[in-house]
C-alpha cells in the first residue's frame, strides 16, 4: 500500500485553478501510476474532506529545442478532486431526551492548498 504524500505529489495552481476551488474542485498532479480509489483515499486521509469524484488526466512530454538540440519535456498524470462542500451536521438525543448538535465531520475546503484563499 503506497503513502498518501506518493500519490499526491504537488498542487496545481493557476488561475484556471483557483477559479474552480469555488466549485469545490482541486487539482493535483498524482503518481503516474496512480488510481481513482488511491488518489480518493489519499486526498481524504491528508486534507480530512469528504470526496465526491476524482477526474484523472495522462499528458506526454512535449518535444522541446534548446540550442538546436532536441529534448523532451516530462510527462505527468493530473487529477482534479471534487469535495463534497455541504457540511452535514447530525443532531442524536442525549441524556433527558434533549437534542444534541454534532459538528460536521468533513471539512469543506482545503486551506492547504494554495496562495490566497
């Protein structure tokens, strides 16, 4: 079984980004490797959040030039990571049948993710 900190490896963060965290979705790029339950299972073991969906994408390594010699670029595997952003708070009846609230259990953003939030 692999480590959360191997199938995440690192945020993405650009304006694209950072627009969607809005929606809930955050985008990291994953172990190449790596698989829908893994990355599900990692994302809420490190940022304690509920996930609702994982989208992954593959991108090969584009052909690059410098000084007139030919290389490639490294390929890498994203995965945009859906949470689940309606807190759900439970309420039971405790002692003398009173009602009693529970916090929520999932968070509903990831704070660690990137500048200026």
């Amino acid at each position: 079984m692999k480590s959360p900190y191997d199938v995440i490896i690192k945020p993405v963060i650009t304006e694209k980004t950072m627009a969607i965290t809005e929606e809930g979705k955050y985008t990291f790029i994953v172990a190449p490797d790596a698989e829908k339950p893994e990355i599900k299972a990692a994302a809420e073991k490190l940022f304690g959040v509920k996930v609702v969906a994982v989208n992954i994408a593959n991108y090969d390594g584009k052909v690059k030039r410098l000084r007139n010699k030919p290389g490639k670029t490294a390929s890498f595997k994203k995965a945009v990571v859906t949470i689940a952003t309606e807190s759900v708070e439970g309420t039971y009846l405790g002692k003398g049948g009173k009602a009693v609230k529970t916090g929520a259990k999932n968070k509903t953003s990831i704070e660690e993710f990137g500048f200026g939030q």
